[in-house]
C-alpha cells in the first residue's frame, strides 16, 4: 500500500471538473516497448527470535529493536549511502516518513520500505529492466535486513498467512489510514482485519504502450491468476495448526470486501478500456482523503460525488483532484489492478527464490505478445464468476482444485512453460548466458513433485516436526544461508 513520499510537499492539486478529467490519466502511463520495466514488492512478518518455540512472538512496533526501531537503524545506516556524483558528497540511501510523529516508512531514490497494517515489511522496488536486477535488489535487501536484525536477535518469514499469531497478537502500525481501514473493514467482509494484519504476498508492477496493451495484458494476468495463486500457494496455517486450506491467504481475500476485489468481470467484457475500468473504480466505496498530511475518515463516501459536489472536511468543502483519484486506486484490490502500472496480486509470499519467480512468471506471460496470447487462451474464456469459484477450490486443494473438468495442475505446468518460452524470446541473459527463465526453477520444482509449497511444509509438519511448529521458523525464515538466491551478475541484453 502506498505512503507518502517524504520529499514531496503536501500539494492535492488543482480540482477536476468532471470525471471527464480522469479518462487521459491512465494514457499517460503508456510508454514504448524498449522502456518496459518491471517493479517487484514484497511483504514479510517479523518475529522475536526464540528457537524451540512453536509460536515465537510476532515484532511489535514500538519498543527496543521494534518496527520502528528498525527502520531508525536502516535510515542511519552507514552501510546503506550512495553518492552524489554532481557534489562529490554522499547521501544516505533512505528518508524516513512520518505519520503523527512516527517512522513508518523509507523511501530511497526510485525504491521504498514501507508497512502493512499489521507491520508486514515491504520492499517497493525499483522499476527494472531485467529480473536479474531485480534478484540482485531483493538479495542487497534481504543481506540489509540481515545485518540490522540478527543482532537485535529479530527474523523474518516469508509466508502468505500468518501461521501462528492470533489478530490480536499483532500490533496495528499507527497509520492514519489504517486506523480508517480498521474501523471500517469489518462492515463489508469477515475477514478484511485478517487481510490487513495477517497476509503477506509478493507482488509485480508492469507497463503498457496503449489501450489495446493493457486490455490485452490485463486480461491474460486476470485469467491466470488463480493458476498463480495455487502455483505460489504456501499459508497452510492457522493459528498454530493446519487450516485445512494451503493458501488461507486466498480463503481471506475471498471474503474481506466484494466491491474493491476478486475478479470484475468488466475486464472481460467487450469494449474493456481505460473507461470503463475507471467507471469500476469510481463505484468502489472511499476510505479517506488526504489533506494537510493528513488521512482524513469518509469511508464509504463515493468518489463521483466527491467530483461533483466535493466533501465535507472539517468543516470546509473539499474538491476531487487528480490525486486524491491516485490514493483511491491504492484502495482498490483485484487480483490484478490498474495504477499507472498494472499490479499483480495473488501470489502467497514464500521462500526468496520465490519472490524473483513472480515477476520472471508474468514478465514472460505479459512482455511477449505470442506468450499473452498462449496464457489468455489457457482459460478458455472463463468468467469473473468462475475465476472466482476456481479461487475458492484451490486455496484448499492447490493443483488438485478443478477446472472444466480437469485438475488444474496440468494447466499450471503448462502456463510455467508458457513463461519460459516468453522469457526466452526476449533473452536477457546474465553474464552465464542464462536468460529469465532461470528463476521459474522453483516453480518447476514444485510442479515435478505435483505438491504446492504448502503441502510440502505440510508434510513436514505432518512427519517430520511430528505434529509441532517449532521447526517451521527456520524452514521458512529469510536469514539461513541455503535460502540465498545469489545472482549479482552482470547484465547481458539482447539486441
């Protein structure tokens, strides 16, 4: 979720006039093929280490080597400058953000470390050309975290659900926006204050060079995406035990508010454009407005009408400007949306070699046209309404769900290949001559065995810990060595 870029000044812009106003907004993304990048995020739960345990306490944000403490000690890092080549000084690599006085997030030249409601530590990357870069970026990252923590005795996992924490065991980062969140969350959705504090995911932004791109591109990322979400599926528990489902995350996302998520079927219809989809966007319900550095409470409020009429903000009328539109579009989560990039959203965090093979996956589903096309038409068409039924099957039965009469594996191996094909086309290829397609390998390993990650740590949990979870934090913490996924290598492009 977006936070506020501490070296901006706190300017909304001029009011529109009509929504009118807001049609160019998502044309003004467009950009040739040549400049297409590709941005990674990922989320992860923070713990206080105590080997042995079965549930070791979640990191809370405030306190001695809490959250916030935390991002205090990656802001003053020394280790963490770059230079400023016009000066010939150097700077510090992050700026603190504040809200009401408190740190909650980084932000760095082109990157962030920003915070979940529920104090989920996300790296926002920065926009690359290739996912060897980006695999250089989430190591540099994860080494950062490293360094910090380990003497501050914190780790960190990388898991879809939070596997033994109760909601109230986690702390609610004090967050002007999530405070409106929270309140208004459980009036829409059972499960929207586990969405908030309880989920973690690795997600992937790509670009567009027209109208026809991002119909194309959207369309094929929504189609596949319960096949992604059983491929990255690995939230196998609850509170302690197995949850009888293999992505709890996904079980969360289908009831935490049916208006802002899942799959519009918009998207699927004819005469899907930038239009239309603002149309979807403008009848999700608001959360807040942003004023003075302020999240200011109008949720459920509609954003046409604040256009029109504006709302009411202390006392004082208030207009719609263009970026009051850019807060509300963070506030909308399908599985895949539209900002000035188009997000990706339905893969459960997992292990670090995971989260460079989500943005490989759709780098080559979206950024080759006969790969698009393959992926698109891997679905056979399917709606919104069954994209979502395929959803609730495979958060518990992974590649056994069901899908025109067929387990969905197949389709799943079958979209991977996909990828690697596409990967391969474009070929950028490290200084190996190994392209892209290297990281799909643990997707490919997970397809050879026909198990989801979840259910190999269920086995794990099963016959191996004998029934306990003590082992899983080091199974799935970001810090051992064997977890490293080094590819600092030197970038070959294709002609």
């Amino acid at each position: 979720m977006t936070t506020v870029n501490p070296t901006e000044r706190d300017d909304p812009g001029e009011p529109l006039r009509s929504v009118d106003d807001l049609v160019g907004f998502f044309a003004s993304a467009e950009k040739p093929r040549e400049k297409f990048r590709v941005g990674t995020e990922h989320e992860k739960f923070g713990f206080v280490r105590h080997p042995g345990l079965e549930a070791q306490p979640p990191l809370q944000f405030d306190g001695v080597n809490g959250i916030e403490d935390i991002l205090r000690a990656i802001a003053s890092d020394p280790g963490e400058v770059k230079p400023a080549p016009a000066s010939g000084t150097s700077k510090l690599a992050w700026v603190p953000a504040y809200d009401r006085g408190r740190i909650i997030a980084l932000f760095g030249d082109n990157a962030s470390i920003t915070l979940e409601p529920g104090g989920q530590l996300e790296l926002s990357g920065e926009p690359l050309f290739t996912i060897h870069e980006t695999c250089k970026e989430t190591n540099a990252h994860l080494n950062l975290l490293r360094r910090i923590c380990l003497p501050r005795n914190v780790g960190f996992i990388g898991m879809g659900f939070h596997p033994t924490a109760t909601y109230d065991e986690i702390p609610l980062v004090p967050k002007s926006r999530y405070t409106i969140m929270a309140r208004y969350m459980p009036t829409v959705g059972k499960r929207g204050l586990d969405m908030m504090k309880r989920t973690a995911t690795v997600q992937a932004n790509y670009d567009w060079s027209s109208e026809a791109d991002m119909v194309a591109s959207y369309r094929a990322a929504l189609a596949v995406a319960p096949l992604v979400a059983a491929l990255f599926a690995s939230s196998p528990f609850y509170e302690g035990k197995p949850s009888g489902a293999l992505s709890e995350r996904q079980q969360v996302w289908a009831d935490t508010d049916p208006r802002r998520a899942g799959f519009p079927q918009v998207v699927f219809d004819d005469g899907f454009g930038y239009e239309r989809y603002l149309n979807w966007v403008l009848d999700v319900p608001m959360y807040f407005v942003r004023r003075d550095g302020f999240h200011h409470d109008v949720a459920g409020a509609s954003f046409r009408d604040f256009v029109k009429d504006g709302l009411l903000i202390n006392g004082e009328r208030v207009r719609a400007t263009e970026r009051d539109f850019a807060d509300h579009l963070t506030t909308t989560f399908p599985e895949v949306r539209v900002k000035k990039v188009l997000e990706v959203r339905s893969a459960d965090c997992g292990a670090w070699s995971r989260i460079c093979a989500l943005p490989a996956l759709y780098k080559g589903l979206l950024y080759d046209d006969d790969a698009r096309a393959a992926a698109f038409a891997l679905m056979d068409g399917a709606s919104g309404v069954e994209l979502a039924a395929l959803r609730k099957d495979l958060a518990v039965r992974g590649y056994q769900a069901v899908f025109r009469g067929e387990p969905i594996l197949g389709r799943c191996a079958e979209l991977v290949d996909i990828a690697r094909a596409g990967l391969a086309r474009i070929g950028a290829k490290n200084w190996r001559g190994e392209d892209e397609g290297r990281y799909l390998r643990p997707l490919q390993g997970s397809l050879d065995e026909g198990r989801t990650f979840a259910e190999r740590l269920l086995d794990h949990y099963r016959n191996d810990w004998h029934g306990s979870l003590a082992p899983l934090w080091e199974e799935v913490e970001f810090w051992p060595d064997e977890n490293v996924n080094v590819d600092a290598d030197p970038v070959t492009l294709p002609d």
